[in-house]
C-alpha cells in the first residue's frame, strides 16, 4: 500500500532523521516511527513536513516539504494534529481515506472543533491514542462511530535498554527524573522535590524538560513565566537541569534514574514520555490524571488529583518510599521492575502499532 503522513506545519522543520539525530516532540515521534515501522512491512511510504532537507528516500521513506496537495494517489492519508486540513486533503484526495491523527485535548470553540465535527465523506475518520482520548472527544460530541483508537509506542532505543533476564535495578541510582514538558508538572515537581531531597539527600532530580524541541511559531516558547521556572530548575539545589536532548541521551540517562518524577496537571491522552520511562524500568509516580491509568496499567504510582491540585504529602511520601526502598535493597523493588520492562516491551512497540494501523486501513469502509 501506499500511506502519506502529514503535518503542515511548516515551521516545524524535522524530517524521518530527526528523532535519531535531535530532540523531537511526542507526536511528531510517533509520526516518523510509525511510518518507519510500516514501511518495514512491505509498504511505500511518504512523509511530509516542514522540512527543509532536500526530497529523497531516508530510512526507506520518501521525505519532501509539504506543498499543500498529496503529490499522486495514497491508500491512506494520516494527518498529524491538524484536522482543519482535512478540507483541502478531501478535495484532492478522491476516494482514499484520511485520518485525522489527534493526540492532545479536545479543544471546544476551535476550527479544528468545526473540522471534526463537520466529516461528511464516508472516508473521513479520526484517529485517538486511548481509550480515554476518544471518550473525551465523544463527550463534546464527535462521531464516535468515525473514531478509531491506536496507541502510542516507544521509541526504538528504548525496546534494548535491558536484556532479557537482565537485572533492571543493578543499573539504577538514586536519581529521578522529570521529561516532559515543562507545563505538564514541572512547577509541581520542583516543589516536591525540594522535600523528597530533605528527607532523602542522596536523591536527584535530572530535568530533561524544555520547549525549545518546539517549532518558531509555539507560543509556549516565548512565555516569560517558563524561563523563570526554567531559572528556578537550575538553581534549585539537588536538580541537574539538562533541558532537551536527543532521544539515545535520554534513554541512557533513564536506565540509570530510579524513579520518573512526574506530578502531572494536565490531562494526558496517553504520554508517550511515561511508557519510555516504563521501559527504562523507572518507578512512574506521577497523578491519575486523563489516560495515565490505561497507558501504566498495573505499573507505577498514580496520586489522587483535585482540579488540578495534587496532594504534597502523597506525592512525597510516594516518591520518599521508593527511595528509601531502593536504599535498603528491597528485592520486591527489583522484582517489579523488571516485570515492568518485559510488559512495557512487549505491548508498547511500533512494529505492534504498524501491524494495527495496517489493519485500520485494510478494513473495509
């Protein structure tokens, strides 16, 4: 089959190598992985993006700069994060189907709302990473019959991180780790950390947070508020403020952190930096917030939220027991951690979300 992948985006310059070369986003992660894994499969597949790398095959992929139209006839068009394209994809994309590919929120009051809620070709469809995902937008009154759930997956660096067998917590230190973006917790976990670090002052907190992995045009980059908060992750004592790093760095650096430190407030579609840490045989403890319960499963520690407040003293003394565990060679520890790695591996890689994605076009309209 022949699949196109699209964002329009183009501000947003990274093309099939970035993920191995540079930091990227989540979504725009899965995008390349995905096309790279199906690809694998046998099939011929484009990916257009804001790129400014010559037009070419990398990876086994077609990569070009977005144009605006589909260059020639697709079996399946998905589109990242941008369903007010869909119109335009329509008219030129005759009777392939297009998927509008989500992964944040729904976001009532928007031109993405109307292009969601206005799909009238029996094609159309709409693609959420969870369960949750596409209930929240069934509750604000999208078709759920034009919804279809296909989860998120780890990057490849972290499906090798631990032999099979292997001792996860012998590659551990007493480190913790915040690797998100910066509006998802990162106040939250600099201020519990500072009494994590009180009771336990070994522990230490790498923040490998920032939004400069972001195109130009984010307003997110430009908020005076997050370079105070990013001030105050380099000067608060016992954090190592690393900010974005290409995914390889990361990986290595998880495989020795203990724990994922992570007191989200805002509601996840799925997190895909939560499931890497679950491969890197981290502890997630983080909140019960949107769809972090489905994506660890059994796996990690999830505090009760209020709005969008978290308890302090939970999340700290969650956070303080596993330190402490971790100090006093708790073998139950090690146990779950490796159980934790071999679930993780083996539900949430790409090639399993090809073999699904492939199904998703195959099946009949």
């Amino acid at each position: 089959m022949r699949i196109a992948f699209v964002n329009p985006n183009l501000a947003h310059d990274y093309d099939v190598e970035t993920p191995f070369e540079a930091p990227l986003p989540g979504s725009e992660s899965a995008q390349v992985y995905l096309a790279l894994a199906l690809a694998r499969r046998g099939h011929e597949v484009a990916v257009f993006t804001g790129t400014t790398r010559a037009p070419g095959r990398r990876r086994g992929v077609f990569q070009d700069r977005w144009s605006g139209r589909l260059p020639g006839s697709f079996d399946a068009v998905f589109v990242t994060s941008a369903a007010d394209l869909l119109a335009g994809l329509r008219a030129s994309a005759g009777q392939t189907p297009v998927w509008a590919w989500q992964h944040n929120v729904f976001v009532p009051g928007t031109e993405e709302e109307k292009a969601l809620k206005g799909l009238t070709h029996p094609r159309d469809r709409i693609v959420c990473v969870s369960n949750w995902h596409a209930a929240n937008y069934k509750a604000y009154g999208v078709d759920g019959e034009r919804i279809d759930v296909l989860r998120n997956a780890i990057g490849p660096r972290f499906e090798t991180l631990f032999e099979p067998g292997e001792s996860v917590i012998l590659a551990k230190r007493s480190r913790a780790a915040f690797t998100s973006v910066p509006y998802k917790g990162l106040r939250q976990a600099l201020a519990f950390f500072k009494s994590v670090h009180a009771a336990r002052p070994e522990m230490v907190l790498d923040v490998f947070s920032s939004f400069d992995f972001y195109p130009p045009n984010n307003l997110f980059r430009h908020q005076p508020g997050w370079m105070l908060l990013q001030t105050e992750a380099k000067l608060t004592p016992g954090v190592v403020y690393h900010g974005n790093v290409p995914q390889a760095q990361l990986a290595d650096a998880l495989r020795k952190s203990l724990m994922l430190f992570y007191p989200n407030v805002a509601a996840e579609t799925s997190s895909i930096a939560v499931m890497e840490a679950m491969a890197a045989g981290c502890v997630v403890i983080s909140t019960a917030m949107g769809a972090l319960p489905e994506t660890v499963g059994e796996h990690g520690i999830l505090a009760p939220v209020t709005g969008t407040s978290i308890d302090p003293s939970a999340y700290v003394g969650a956070a303080t027991a596993i330190a402490a565990a971790f100090a006093d060679d708790d073998t139950t520890l090690a146990a779950r951690l490796r159980a934790q790695v071999d679930w993780v591996t083996a539900n949430y890689r790409w090639d399993i979300r090809a073999a699904e994605c492939e199904a998703l076009i195959r099946r009949p309209a």
